[in-house]
C-alpha cells in the first residue's frame, strides 16, 4: 500500500516525504517535517501511540479494502518543470548525528532510468526478471528500484486520468 500511497499524495499536487522507520524516536522524524514544511503526515495503525506531539495534522493509512469508488474524473496534472522537487527523503544521520532532507527531482528520477538501463538488463533476453517488493519506500535507492524495473522490462508509468 505504501507505493499507492506516495503515487496518491503526488497525483494530488503534494510532494511526498519519505520516511524511514529506522529512525530512532519521533522528535527526529516532526524535526524532519518541520524542517521539510510538511502539511500533513499518513500513519500506519502502529505509530498512532508516538504520535501525541506530532506537530502537523496526521492521518491514519487506509486500506483499499475500505475505499469505496465509482468512476471519478481526475484533474490534468500541472505542468512541472525538470528541477522540481517529486520526493523528500533523508539521510541516515549516521554522520552528523541528524538527519538531513535531500529533496529528489523529476531530473533525478530521469537520470535513475537513464542509468539503470546502461548497467543493468534482466538476466535472459527470453525472459523478465521478477521483482519483490517487500519494504517501505523511505530511501532513495529501494524507491528508484520501481523504476528501474518498469525501465527494465519495456513497461512504463502512465498517469491514469479516472479512478475506477
């Protein structure tokens, strides 16, 4: 659920930060959205108990099981230049004690495809590699790995113009 998530906070004009759970207690993590200028934060149902500081409006993930939808018309999305920003993740903090947003743009994300394809193909022409996506989406690297693989296989992402 977690790449639906980052695909519907983005598809709604908002840029996702991406945090991992490795953290180490949630002061860090309001630091990071306080210093990101976060809007809001979506939770899953294990973090609700640390969340009693939270310093934005928060709100639980849901589940597509509880979603009701009929057919709704989306809007065209904005005109977006190569040099905006599409996620906000961070660094580890493992070298200065805290950690640091790094803000990722569509340049970026080009650039990973562009790459990924110079170093990497599936492993027989006759077949697809398959991929396993087993982890949250909070750094750079396993986010880019979606990519990499719809680069890979000839596939591509298209943005859907009605939910159904």
């Amino acid at each position: 659920m977690d790449i639906l998530h980052i695909y519907g906070i983005s598809r709604a004009g908002f840029v996702p930060q991406l945090i991992s759970l490795r953290l180490p207690n949630p002061t860090v993590v309001y630091e990071l959205l306080q210093k990101a200028q976060a809007r809001a934060l979506i939770y899953g149902d294990d973090f609700k108990v640390v969340l009693n500081d939270c310093p934005v409006p928060h709100y639980p993930s849901i589940q597509r099981e509880g979603i009701s939808l009929g057919a709704t018309e989306l809007p065209m999305l904005d005109y977006s230049s190569p040099d905006d920003t599409v996620f906000i993740f961070h660094t580890s903090g493992s070298t200065s004690g805290c950690p640091k947003l790094v803000p990722c743009s569509h340049r970026w994300i080009d650039s990973v495809i562009v790459k990924t394809r110079q170093v990497c193909s599936p492993l027989s022409p006759d077949r697809r590699d398959v991929t396993v996506w087993m982890c949250v989406f909070s750094l750079p690297r396993l986010f880019s790995m979606h990519f990499d693989y719809l680069a890979l296989q000839g596939e591509h992402v298209s943005h859907c113009s009605v939910i159904r």
